[in-house]
C-alpha cells in the first residue's frame, strides 16, 4: 500500500492523517528520519513555517526532507507547507530557511493576521471531473503566491474579493501547494488527487 508521510512536529498533523486514510493510503507522522524513510511522499502542514524549519533542524530532518524532495519524493504543502516548499519567500523572518523544490515566490501572511481569516469556493477547472463543484477553502494566515516559475501550474485563484486573483494552489511535476488548509474542510478532493499522484509513479 502507498504510504503518505505527514510532518508531524507542528502543525494540524492528525486532520491530515485522517483525510489520507480516508483516500485509502497508509498515513504516517514523521518526526524523524527512520519515519521518512518509511514513506513514498510527504504532506507538510499548515502551522507556523519559522517554527517549522528550526524544528525540523532541531530533530535532523530538515536535510533527509530536503534531499527526498530534490530526489523528486511528491510532496503536497499547505499554507506554511507551501512557504516551506517555496524556492523564494517575501515577508520571512531574517534568516528564514525553507526546503525548497517548488519554483515560486510565496508571501507569508499574505492575507493578513489571524483576524482576517477567511473561507471562499475555489474553481479547480483542470482537475478534471471530481473537481466540478466549487472546493470550499479555509484560509488562516495564508500565504499566496507571487511569481511562478516555468513549468508551474496554476490551480486555483481568488475569484472575488479584495484579493481577486491572488493564486493560492499551484503543481509543478511531483510537488502540490496550497495556501488554504484543505484538512479543514471535510472534503478530501485534494488529498485524493494527491494520492493519486504519488500511486501513479
């Protein structure tokens, strides 16, 4: 069976372990290197991606993350997942670091503070047919995304709003990002299309 890895030091770890085993993966949290050995792909989750990177300096697996990802591991990052999957990020910390892979440039709290969350239906009009009806997003925080790079797909933008337009989910090959927190929402879409992914390899 397709094992799915979610980095499990921060973040909303069990909602993503639930949504995959509900596509009919095995799911795994990962908080060392032995875990991430174990898996085909990673999910990195929403949460804080400072705290992220130096936790995963801290448990040694911030290298082992990075290598699997250039070795070309599928990897499915949501709202800090995507700042962590970033090749370039505005509105860091100084000395932020990121893992890197995905040729973007993401702005962290884009959309403002905690206050200023909000939820919108997204259009996925490339995913084909299980992507018919609107996907309901939560966004927390979020980052968007402000460049994209050659070969980068964009999935989804803001359709109304003060941020219309604004990307929040993008592919580039094995790698998938969003900025809203798909865990959130009951609808496993995503996750599905993400196994998918990593099952067809």
């Amino acid at each position: 069976m397709t094992t799915i890895g979610v980095f499990a030091l921060q973040g909303n770890v069990r909602e993503h372990l639930a949504m995959l085993t509900s596509v009919g993966v095995e799911a795994l949290a990962v908080r060392r290197p032995a875990e991430l050995e174990r898996v085909d792909a990673m999910v990195l989750p929403g949460g804080e991606s400072t705290t992220m990177y130096k936790l995963a300096r801290s448990f040694e697996l911030f290298e082992p993350l990075q290598k699997r990802i250039a070795d070309g591991m599928p990897v499915f990052g949501t709202c800090a997942g995507m700042i962590m999957l970033a090749d370039e990020i505005t509105g860091g910390i100084s000395g932020q670091e990121t893992l890197g892979g995905l040729d973007v440039t993401v702005r962290r709290n884009a959309f403002g503070r905690q206050v200023d969350s909000f939820e919108a239906d997204l259009e996925f009009p490339d995913l084909g047919p299980g992507f018919d009806t609107p996907y309901h997003a939560v966004f927390i925080r979020a980052p968007w995304v402000e460049r994209v790079g050659p070969g980068v797909q964009v999935l989804s933008t803001v359709r109304s709003g003060p941020a219309a337009g604004r990307i929040v989910a993008v592919r580039h090959d094995r790698l998938l990002a969003t900025s809203f927190h798909p865990e959130m929402t009951g609808d496993a879409r995503l996750h599905g299309y993400f196994a998918e992914l990593v099952r067809g390899l």
